[in-house]
C-alpha cells in the first residue's frame, strides 16, 4: 500500500488555468484537443517537452493518425508551435510550446472584463438618469441628459461622485443642475475623488454654512440689500 501511494505522488502534479477550462469553447476547441492539450503540458511539466503522436495517443481513446491530425490542425490554428531550441552541448532539438495558447486566453481575459465593466458602466449611466429623475420628480429635458453625459464623458466624473453631488445639493435646497455643476468643479478643483472624501467636504462645508448663519443672527442687521445668488438663475 505505502509503495503504491509513493508511485502515485512521484507521478506529480500540474498546474492547469482555470481559464483554461471557462474559456476553451469560446476558442472553438471541442473537449478532445483540450484532453491534448492537457496531455502536451503533462508531458512538458514532467520533463518531456516533444511527447510523440504515440505517446500523445496512448492516453487518450483516438488513434495515432487521428491525434497527428489533430495535432497539425492545433499548430494552424495557433494554439501550440514548435519550436527549435539548442542544448548547452549546442545539439538542436524541438519542443513543443503551449504559449500562444495562453496569449490568446489573455486576451479573452480581457475581452471578457471590458465587456462585463461596459455592461456595469451603462447599468451605472442608467441608474444615475433614474436617481436624477427620481429627485427632480420628473424626467430629464434633453438639456439636462446632454449635462449629465457631459460630467461622465467630458468631466469624467464617476456616476457615484456625481450621485453624491446630487445629494448634497438635495441636503442644501438647492436642486438644479448649475448647483451640482459647481459642486462637481469644486470637489475636482480639491481632488474629491472618493465618496467618503465628498461625503467629509459636504459636511465641513454645512458646518461652515452654520457657523457663518449663527455669526449673522449675532450681529447688528444692516439695511437690507438685494441677494444675487448666480447659482439660483
């Protein structure tokens, strides 16, 4: 029992992608070249990097002329080549190498988080115009819309910053779009970039808003004069 259980950690282990297995048919390779596959990088992790059709064959259920076949059709395709190497004796000889395959699921990698932080980013823009009009208990004019993806795409304000500029104008009683604009150049003029950033800016300004308020009951009342507030037009 112990010299088989020896027999069987000696035979190793190895180390597979699991964006191999999450990937391989978006590559349009069937269940049989990936079963090859996993065979050429057995060998390749066991020493052997120039396994044989036979070799290749006598693990699988596919004859030799199947998997030779098999194996042209993978190089074609770009998924393994051959390449020659040089011993330190400086005798040629040839290996097989799994890297193109490994390129290519990077890019599918890729492909596939810009794809999925597209579909977050529209489902973003899409929350945002509902927030806005939930707020404005109406929908959006054109104008407004044209403001909105004009902070995203001009500005490159983050739906959550411009979120957070909608809800301190709300906190302030001041709900228009020129309100919140000003909110958003300042925060970028001050390097807001985070919600918890926005969150600590809009309450020091409040308290300085208070403070100011409480200054003003204390003192003397001068003749009234007429307020310009631009931002209210």
């Amino acid at each position: 029992m112990k010299t088989t259980l020896l027999a069987w950690l000696q035979e190793g282990n190895v180390t597979i992608p699991t964006l191999l297995f999450s990937q391989y048919r978006n590559l349009n390779i069937n269940e049989t070249e990936l079963v090859l596959i996993l065979n050429i990088l057995t060998f390749i992790e066991t020493g052997n990097e120039f396994p044989t059709p036979e070799e290749l064959s006598s693990r699988m259920t596919i004859s030799i002329s199947d998997c030779n076949e098999m194996l042209r059709k993978l190089i074609q395709r770009g998924f393994i080549e051959i390449k020659d190497e040089y011993s330190n004796d400086g005798i040629r000889y040839e290996k097989y190498s799994l890297m193109p395959l490994w390129e290519r699921l990077i890019d599918q990698f890729i492909v596939k988080n810009r794809n999925i932080n597209e579909m977050n980013k529209k489902a973003e823009e899409t929350d945002l115009y509902t927030c806005f009009e939930r707020e404005f208990g109406r929908p959006l004019s054109p104008f407004e819309c044209e403001t909105l993806a004009m902070w995203m795409d001009d500005d490159h304000h983050d739906p959550a910053i411009i979120k957070a500029a909608l809800r301190e104008a709300v906190m302030s009683g001041k709900l228009n779009f020129r309100y919140i604009d000003r909110i958003l150049f300042e925060w970028k003029k001050n390097g807001i970039k985070t919600i918890e950033q926005a969150r600590n800016q809009g309450q020091k300004f409040r308290q300085k808003q208070t403070h100011k308020t409480n200054n003003i009951k204390d003192e003397p009342h001068p003749p009234s004069v007429p307020f310009y507030n631009w931002l209210e037009q």
